[in-house]
C-alpha cells in the first residue's frame, strides 16, 4: 500500500500525458494538484480515462480548458480510482507541474 506522494509530472506542451496510473488489485483515492510556475495564464484540461482507453473522451473531462493563472495552484480533491483508471493532463503551453497524492488500497 502506497501512500503521499504517489506521482508528478511536467508535461510538455499539447501533449498528453498520463500522470497516474491505479495499479490493478487496487483502489486510489487521490488529491491532483495543479501548478502554473510560469508568468502568464495558461489552460489545462484533466480527466480520468478509463482502463480499456488511450485518451480521454468527452465523458473523462474533470476540467476542459479551465484557466490556471500564473504562479497559481489548483487541486481536485476526492478523487476516487479503480484498478487501471488514469489521470491525465493536458496543456497548450509547458510550465504546468502536476502532483498526485493520496493513497492505494487493496480492492
């Protein structure tokens, strides 16, 4: 069982990117925080996609297109993932760091 800290990232710019991958046999229940370290405003989307999916549908969005000001945290709380569920973040512009703490549990 894992537990804090359990992923982060700094992707790059229009890229998907998968943060966070629930392990199988488990559960997640998870905290995504998002910073804009840079100087000017950016967007981001985040989902969680399912298991048998490479990339979000429209289903998966948490947030789409959400405005992320600059030097500028936000965090999605309650967050709850089965076995292979994925969190994944995407961003026009670079300067996003993304973390993922919570914990996994046994299912």
């Amino acid at each position: 069982m894992a537990y804090g800290r359990l992923a982060k990232s700094n992707p790059i710019a229009d890229t998907i990117t998968t943060v966070y991958t629930c392990p199988a046999g488990f559960f997640s229940v998870i905290t995504v925080s998002l910073l804009n370290y840079t100087d000017s405003a950016t967007t981001f989307k985040l989902s969680v996609v399912e298991t048998a999916n490479a990339s979000p549908i429209v289903s998966d969005f948490l947030e789409y297109d959400t405005v992320l000001s600059s030097k500028n945290i936000i965090e999605r709380s309650g967050i709850v993932l089965g076995a292979g569920q994925k969190i994944v973040v995407s961003s026009p512009t670079s300067g996003c760091i993304i973390n993922v703490y919570g914990i996994e549990t046994q299912a």
